[in-house]
C-alpha cells in the first residue's frame, strides 16, 4: 500500500512540476515577446520621428529658397524701374 501511495504522490508531483515549468516558460515567453514589441515600436517612432523632421526642414528649406528667388526679382525689377541699373 505505501508503494503505491508513493507512486501516486510521485506521478502527481511529476505533473505538477511539469504544469508549473510550461506556465513559468509561457510567461516568460510572454514577457520576451512584449519587450522584444516595445523595442521595435520604439525603433519605428525614432526612425519615424527622424524622417518627419528631415521633410520639415527641407520643406523650410524649399519655402526659403523660393522667398529668395521672389525677393531677387522683385528687388532687380524695382532697380530697373528706378533707373539703377540703366
């Protein structure tokens, strides 16, 4: 009777800790892939946030260049109306 009990308590012991270790490597599987996401999603807003920034200044710098050439011809034109550069 005790050799049986003890196999019963065995068996049950062995599934208990064969249950515990699968729970303990699903959640730690879980915690691998939620860091390895925020790592990732943190990466893309960087690379994201980078870009936004590059077209904002060659916007400004599109937008300046163009003021430029505007106030060029308009200053050679006022010139030339004034008799400047006759």
């Amino acid at each position: 009777m005790l050799i049986i009990e003890f196999k019963v308590n065995s068996i049950k012991s062995k599934k208990t800790l064969t249950l515990r270790s699968v729970i303990i490597l699903a959640a730690l599987s879980i915690v691998g892939i939620t860091i390895t996401q925020i790592y990732w999603v943190r990466k893309v807003f960087d690379l994201k946030e980078n870009q936004f920034n590059r077209d904002v200044q060659s916007a400004l710098r599109s937008v300046a260049d163009r003021l430029y050439e505007i106030n060029e011809k308009k200053i050679g034109a006022l010139l030339l109306y004034n008799g400047k550069f006759s």
